[in-house]
C-alpha cells in the first residue's frame, strides 16, 4: 500500500484492470493466471479470484484488451467483459 501510495504522490497513474474470467475452480486455478499475466505483462500487482470469478491487475501502464484476452485463453480459461480504473 505504501508504494501505491508514493506513486500517487509523485503522480504516476495507475491502471486498475478487471477481467472476468471463467472457468476457475481452485487456488490452482487463480495462480496459473497470475502467473501468466506476470509473465506476459508488467504488472505491479495481479489477483484472480475463482468465487468472485475475476481477475484484477495493477500496472502503470496500460494494457490492450486483446492481449489480455489472448493471454488468459491460452491458459485454458474464458476472458469476459474488461473494465478500467485510472488511479
């Protein structure tokens, strides 16, 4: 939280990405995405969520819409609607 919050005191933006995902059903399920999104993106901070069938990235600079969709569908799982936050 301290970093995020320094960042906005220098003022660098920060992206608030959420993706609805399905087809997660366990733990195992939310890392492997996570662990896709870091490895494709540069992320500050990835979580997927299987209950709330999402998944949240923070970064500072945007990423497309496509190449998140990509990303996820090569893991196995279904992208849905995408929104953003500018922070």
């Amino acid at each position: 939280m301290f970093i995020y919050s320094a960042l906005i005191m220098i003022g660098v933006n920060m992206y608030k990405i959420t993706v609805a995902v399905d087809g997660m059903v366990c733990g195992m399920c939310e890392a492997h995405i996570n662990e896709a999104i870091r490895k494709n993106f540069s992320v500050k901070k990835v979580k997927s969520s299987k209950r709330k069938k999402q998944t949240v990235i923070t970064c500072e600079d945007d990423i497309d819409d496509e190449a998140i969709r990509n990303v996820i569908n090569e893991t196995g799982y279904t992208p849905g609607e995408i929104s953003r936050e500018v922070k």
